[in-house]
C-alpha cells in the first residue's frame, strides 16, 4: 500500500493507492514528476479516504518536464 500526501493551504490529506493498483501503477506512482491521480472520495461513518482509481504521468505530454516538489516545512 502507498500513501500520497497532497497539500494547499487548508491542510494535507492522503491518497491511498491499494496493492493492485500500485503493482499496476508502480512507474507512474515512483517515477512521475507531475502526476494525475483520478480518485474515489469514500466516507465510512467518521471516516473519510481518497481512494486512487488511475494514475497518469503528466510530465510526458511536456517533452519531459521536469517539476521539483517544494517541502513546505
């Protein structure tokens, strides 16, 4: 299982992306400098998750393009 943390300025949340999908996923989930993620909100009594369906590498369209991540702490 992977957890990928997104960020704005309301906070963080995780993206979870379940065995299968990260087997199916891996290149585009490790290698991707700009990444896509189409998710399913899930909402079980308090609990809430982002749950991955697809992931796209975005970067590729671009020629390779190349983002740097910013650690905002």
């Amino acid at each position: 299982m992977l957890f990928i943390t997104i960020e704005d300025e309301s906070g963080q949340t995780n993206i979870i992306l379940r065995p299968a999908l990260l087997e199916k996923y891996r290149r585009e989930a490790l290698g991707a400098s700009l990444l896509a993620v189409y998710v399913v909100w899930q909402v079980e009594g308090k609990v809430r998750h982002i749950a991955a369906q697809h992931l796209v590498n975005r970067a590729d369209p671009f020629g390779g393009l190349h983002v740097e991540s910013y650690d905002f702490h």
